[in-house]
C-alpha cells in the first residue's frame, strides 16, 4: 500500500456511519460536497485504501478526528506468529529510518553571525535546570539583595542564583512532560536537538523515538493539520508503512520534542495549545518537552512540570569556549583569562547567546574591545533584533509605536531613574508607572489611565519576553538582566536621550565619588562622539573634592615639590601619584586589581611592582636600594593572580608597614600627616576619582590630544597651581 493512503479501522468505519447519519448525509451527497465521485467514499466507509489528503477532507466534513479512526498497518517483521504487534522490533526500524531526519535537523546549529553551520556536538555544553521558577518566588526585595551580596560590590551578583541546580538530562528523566522556560538565548532550543541526537545515538532514553517538532512550522503549515498529521507528514519519506509512527505514540515509545511555543504567532495560539493538550492527553504515556520564552504568555499546561534553563556557571563558560576555541588560532585559555580579568564583560557570558556573541568578537581580533560600549551595544542589537530576525520570527506587538530606538530610550529613563536611587531591583507597580509616563508622552498615545496601564503591563511582559533585558527576579519584583545592562543603559541616557548636555553632564559628574558610578562613566566617555566636554568637568568636579581644605591643598604642593627633587624619565603626573599613594594608607589605597594590572598608562595605576620599581630609581642611598630590593623579593609573581591575592590577604599589613618605615627613615615620605578621619576619606575619594579619569581617558574614547594634555599635565596639583597654569595658558 502506499504511504500516502489511509483506510479506517473497524470501529472507525462505525463511527464514520454514524457520522453520515448525525450529518444527515448519503454517500452521494458526501461525494458531491466534496466532489468526488462515490468509488473513494465506499473504499472508506469499507476499509480500503483512500488517499491520505482525501481521506482527512472526509473526516473533516464528518466532523472526524482522522487520527482516531485511522486503522494501525503493520509489515510483516513486524507482527508475530500470534499476530501481536512487537513494538520492540517497530521502534527498533523507526529508529533507524528516522535517524538521518534527525541528523538533518538536529545535528548543527548557527546563531548570530556565524559564518557557517557547527556541529552541534563540537560546541554543546551541558545544560543545569532551576526546578524553581526564578520568577515565581515568593521572596521581598531585601532578601534578593541579601542573596545577591558580593565581597566585591562591582561584581554585584545579580545572576547568582541560589537555587539547587539539576543536570538537564537528569530533569527530562525524572518529568514524562516537561515544560522547559528560559531566557531569550538561554539554550532552549540547543538543549532539545541535543536530546534528539542523545536519543537517535542510543545514549538517552534508548528504547524511544525522537520525534523533533518547531511548533512555529506546524502552526503555519497549510491546511492546519493536526498534531498526529504533521508528525506524520515531516516523517512519512522516512517511514513506510506511516503507521509505524502512531504505533510508537500508541505504545508509548517516542520522545517528543515541542520548540518554540512562544514562537507561534497569536492567531495560532489557541489552536495550537488546543492540539498540544490533546495529543498529549491522548498519547500521555510518551515523554514530552516543551520549551517556551518566560513570561511569553499565560500558558497553562496542568500535567506539564515547569522547570527554567540556568545560566551558565563559570565551569559551563569554560567548557563552552574550550570547545569553540579547540584547533583555532585563538587558545581557549586565552579567552578564558581575559574573561577573568574583566567581570563586567564575564557577567554576559552567563547567557549562552552573548557568550557565543563574546566568542565571535573575541575570535575575530584576539582580544574584546578597549571600548566596551561596542560591545555591549552588539550584545543588545543581538537581544533586541538580530535573534528573532535570524530565524524569521516576528513577535505581535503589545504597542504599536515602541521601535526598537524608543524600547532602548525607555531602558535608558528607566535605569538611570532606579540606578540613581540605588534601586537594583524594583516592584512591577514601579516599573509600569515608568513606561506609563514614557508612553502617555509619544505622539497619539491613548489618553484614558486604565489603558495606559493596561499598555504598561504588556510592554513589561514583552520587554521580558522578547528580549530579556528586564526579567522577574521574583512574584512582582524585576531587575535588568545583568548589571552591565543596567549600567550600559544609564550612561545612554546621560549621552544619547539627552545628547549630552551640559545639564546632563553636570548630574553625571556630581556623582563622580561613588565607587559604583564607575562603569557608567566609562561606559559614557565610550559612548561620546567626543570626550573632551565630560572629561573636562570630571577634572573639575575632582579638583573641588579636596579644594576647600587647606591641609590637603598643602600636602598637594608638598606631593608636588618632592616630584620635582628628582629627575627621571618618568612623567610628572606619575611621580606625583606614587608620593600620593606612598602617604595614604596602603591597606585602603592600593587596591588589589590595580596591583595586579599592567597595562594602565600615565603609569599613575602603578601596580606593587612598578611602585618598588620607581622607588629604586628615585633612591640614591644604596642601603635603601637594598631594602627596597628585598620588599621587592617578598612579591610572589603578577602573573598568578590567585596566589597573589592569597598572599596579599596573609601579608599586606606587615608589608605595607615595612615599607612605609623604609620610606620615613630614608626618604622623610610617608610620614603621619595627622590628617582627621574626614581628611583621610576626602584624601582616598580624591585619589580615586582620579583614578577613575585616567583609566576613562585609556578607555579608547575620542578625545582631543590638546584636552589629554591639559588633563595629564594638571594631575593631583593643588588647585593654585592648576588655576596659574591655566591663566598662562
């Protein structure tokens, strides 16, 4: 018999009769509706073959489940001598036959930019479920800053998540239907292909067949099949005769595999949740996955258990860039380290989409941009356009007049407003009455405060759904999804929605003292066309820190004059920031990454071993060359960055002490100031912020060389000297 041919099973030949009765039809008139001649309604009505297209127009208009009126063919190897079924032996050849579909469809991927198609087992890194739903906790805001705490504010770990993890494979074991939520990029659909090719290779669930469905496909596919149709039309060239397939769903055999339900357009919403329930119900004893956005929409599947895909840990970051970098110019290690020595760049490499974002960059220059603002604007064009128009998906809109422009100015009102307030996370009700004031202002906006907030609390959704820049943390509470976006965002507004004005600019810089401020301005000095404006006011703002303290502006010119006692080759700027650095407290002003980073230029970032190295230069004394020398000794190696903090946290008292002695009794530097508590703190902002403007002007912004100039010539002068440079200029 041919594949394309149905017949009905005895009871369905009875239920096809009482069709006609209850429609009030003859054979005749069955075939003139649908016309036909009445040979092939006979053949149906008696059992013999009928077309396959034929046969569903007629249970159609007889208001029939084809699927369930379809008789089960079997060939001869597969039925045994007491004509039994041997579903072994049927699951057995459709694994078989089924194989290179699944290969085809399963076995590569390619995302963003890819140049071309990769082996999906070449790059797959195991996937860890959250059995809780992140954004379904019952938790407050100050319990999600206590779980997000971190020794290092700058890492603020947004991302950690303290749920138990499970392995991915070890969830679809344990839940026949599983409904797997994550993250726009999270893995989901990679997670699924992996299973089907586990599954088709014998090494997961065996003795089931794989059947992969993108239910985008079968929600567009023409004449709206049912779910048991379209299975069976995507395999039937693999498998002949068709019934083999509904003979492994009867029997329980297949593994199900349903992608993208937050990819099917609205239109098709109920009826493709409609069919998804039924053949789930009906062939309940199958193993089922189903993947879906978070906060897609209000699905409900009660026999269905909801897990979430996790981020990535640091041991799936490496695994995953291990793989992509294997027998390629660029060494996985190297990526990997540089990961390490930039935070705000390794907190998107929890999402496996701006990983693979981060790998192509990386892969392209062998090293991330000085200027992270690029990057990060890539990573965002990524969330906000590129994935879903990579794949042809086109989400419904919730309102009509947010671009993609105006989605990222509201981001920026958005995160400057909570950010200035040190508001990391923040109520649903806070982050509507956000979008309601954004939108109530675009031009036509529904004036009526019901619909207003009706229209927020679909944008929120779809900002979350689509994109993923803004989730739920959890019931009612949201944050942006990483920290870096939030920061990325705030400095937008400062230069992009306000275009940098002079007010603008003035908010910016008055908060130029605050430690977590710092990525924003170099955010914001990245993102300027030209730097010189911002640049400038931070120089101003740091001068008057310390402007109206004449003690300080007095050690200022004593840090001066004993630059100016020795001649080196250094510059001036970097011989006044080592005097500085040498009478603050160690303890508080030598922070442990500068120590460690070798690349600053101005050389006022001066690492322990550049400082010891400028010291040895500026001593003429050989007995203290010689002391200096064995401090010098004492540093184990910058290279390691573990064994050093180890050693610094064990010995950094004693050390910064000794050094300290050595410096008062040769070099009468470093000795007590008597600076007040309040002096000290003022004396440790103003080092810092200085800092800060120079790694911004190293950050690869545009800046005239007449503006860098003046900057680098003014460094840590006292604010006389600062103001007779500038009238003789």
């Amino acid at each position: 018999m041919s594949r394309r041919s149905l017949f009905c099973s005895p009871e369905g030949i009875q239920k096809a009769k009482r069709a006609l009765i209850r429609c009030c039809l003859t054979q005749k008139a069955l075939a003139e509706d649908l016309e036909v001649t009445r040979q092939p309604i006979g053949k149906f009505l008696r059992g013999k073959p009928v077309d396959r297209n034929l046969f569903v127009q007629i249970c159609d208009r007889l208001d029939l489940e084809w699927e369930e009126i379809i008789a089960a063919l079997a060939s001869d190897a597969e039925v045994n001598q007491d004509n039994s079924i041997d579903i072994n032996a049927i699951v057995q050849e459709v694994r078989e036959k089924i194989k290179p579909l699944i290969q085809e469809y399963c076995g590569t991927m390619r995302v963003l930019d890819m140049p071309q198609p990769i082996g999906l087992n070449d790059i797959y890194t195991s996937v860890n479920i959250l059995e809780k739903i992140t954004g379904q906790r019952r938790l407050g805001i100050d319990e999600l800053l206590e779980q997000s705490s971190s020794q290092d504010f700058d890492l603020f770990g947004l991302n950690r998540i303290t749920e138990k993890r499970v392995p991915g494979l070890q969830a679809v074991e344990k839940h026949s239907k599983l409904m797997i939520l994550g993250k726009p990029g999270a893995g989901k659909t990679t997670f699924l292909k992996y299973l089907a090719i586990q599954c088709i290779k014998g090494e997961f669930q065996a003795e089931r067949v794989p059947i992969f469905i993108i239910l985008k496909g079968f929600a567009e596919a023409t004449n709206k099949p049912g779910l048991l149709e379209y299975i069976t039309y995507i395999t039937e060239k693999a498998i002949n005769p068709i019934s083999s397939i509904q003979n492994v769903l009867t029997y329980g055999k297949a593994l199900v595999l349903l992608d993208g339900l937050d990819e099917v357009r609205e239109e098709d919403s109920d009826r493709i949740l409609k069919e998804i329930r039924d053949f789930s119900d009906r062939f309940s004893n199958n193993h089922f996955v189903m993947t879906c956005r978070i906060a897609a929409r209000e699905y409900t599947f009660e026999k269905f258990t909801e897990v979430e895909v996790a981020d990535f840990n640091d041991d799936q970051i490496s695994n995953f860039a291990n793989n992509w970098f294997k027998d390629k110019a660029v060494k996985p290690e190297t990526f990997i380290k540089r990961l390490e020595d930039n935070n705000r760049i390794k907190e998107l490499a929890a999402s496996p989409l701006l990983l693979t974002l981060l790998c192509l960059a990386f892969e392209e220059s062998g090293d991330f941009p000085v200027d992270r603002s690029e990057l990060y604007k890539e990573g965002l064009d990524a969330l906000l356009k590129k994935w879903d128009a990579k794949r042809g998906i086109q989400r419904d809109q919730i309102y009509k007049k947010l671009s993609v422009q105006r989605k990222e100015d509201l981001l920026s009102k958005m995160a400057l407003t909570t950010f200035e307030r040190g508001d990391y996370f923040f109520k649903q009700k806070v982050a509507e009455e956000y979008i309601t004031e954004y939108i109530r202002n675009l031009p036509g906006a529904n004036t009526d405060e019901e619909a207003l907030q009706l229209d927020s609390e679909g944008i929120l959704r779809s900002i979350e759904h689509h994109h993923g820049l803004v989730v739920a943390r959890a019931k009612r509470i949201y944050s942006f999804s990483h920290l870096t976006f939030h920061e990325y965002f705030t400095a937008r507004e400062f230069v992009v929605v306000r275009q940098s004005s002079e007010e603008a600019l003035q908010n910016l810089v008055s908060h130029i003292t605050g430690k977590r401020w710092q990525e924003v301005f170099l955010l914001a000095v990245g993102m300027s066309p030209s730097a010189d404006q911002l640049l400038l006011l931070m120089k101003e703002k740091i001068d008057f820190i310390v402007a109206d303290d004449q003690r300080l502006q007095k050690f200022l010119l004593w840090v001066k004059e004993k630059s100016l006692s020795v001649k080196l080759s250094y510059k001036p700027a970097a011989v006044r920031a080592f005097y500085l650095s040498l009478c603050l407290d160690f303890s508080r002003s030598v922070d442990l990454s500068l120590c460690l980073d070798l690349s600053r230029s101005l050389d006022l970032c001066l690492d322990l071993s550049h400082s010891l190295d400028l010291c040895l230069d500026l001593s003429l004394d050989p007995e203290l060359k010689n002391l200096l020398q064995k401090l010098r000794e004492q540093l184990p190696s910058t290279q390691d960055k573990q064994e050093f903090q180890k050693w610094w946290l064990a010995n950094e008292k004693t050390w910064c002490e000794e050094l300290r002695e050595v410096m008062i009794k040769y070099r009468n530097i470093g000795h007590d100031w008597q600076f007040s508590n309040e002096q000290k703190e003022l004396l440790q902002q103003y080092y810092d912020a200085n800092q800060l403007l120079v790694d911004c002007l190293n950050s690869d912004c545009y800046v005239s060389r007449e503006v860098r100039q003046q900057i680098e010539d003014t460094l840590l002068l006292p604010l006389a000297e600062i103001k007779q440079r500038q009238k003789q200029s």
